[in-house]
C-alpha cells in the first residue's frame, strides 16, 4: 500500500511539474514592435550580458542576470515585463518567475 501510494505522488509530482512549465507565459510581438525594439538597441547601445546556461522561451535566468526595465516607448503591453540583451538580441522576462516571454532577434 505505501509502495503505491508513493508511487502515486511521484507520478503526480511529475505531472505537476510539467504542467507548471507548460504555463509559462508567452508572449507574440508583432512586427512594429520588433522594429521599435530594434531601433532602441540601435539607440541605446544596451549592455550585453553574459548568461550562463541555456537561454530560451519558457526557461528561467539566472539568478545573477540582472533585469532591465522595459522602457514606456515599447508599449505600455509590454510595461510588466524586463530585458537584458544578450547575443544580440532582446529576451524580455517576467520578473515574478524570471522565465523567458519571448526572444527578440
């Protein structure tokens, strides 16, 4: 009985874990945006990071990667969210869970 109900949680626990990655919030960027964002990194010149690990959507940062904030010109859509530019590109986060939104390239 105890062999079973163990076995029970751990697959739970499983599937629990997906789903909470499967809920990661992804975000579209239509293409003015992309080129409002692209024309600020022109500007602006952002700081290029280094991350390490594996950078991609639904993936956390790292602890260590410090967020930017978005800035206002970029959509007020877009205002919970931060930025770091790396490789060059734009990976803009949700700073509640430090997971990738979307990838700007």
């Amino acid at each position: 009985m105890n062999r079973t109900l163990l076995a029970a949680v751990a697959a739970l626990s499983i599937t629990a874990g997906t789903q909470a990655v499967a809920q990661t919030a992804v975000i579209e960027i239509s293409p003015e945006q992309r080129t409002t964002i692209r024309e600020y990194v022109v500007k602006q010149r952002p700081r290029s990071v280094t991350i390490q690990g594996d950078v991609r959507v639904g993936a956390p940062l790292p602890a260590d990667v410090a967020l930017v904030a978005v800035p206002g010109d970029w959509g007020p859509q877009y205002s919970k969210y931060r930025y770091v530019y790396w490789n060059d590109r734009v990976v803009l986060v949700d700073p509640s869970n430090r997971h990738v939104v979307h990838i700007v390239e």
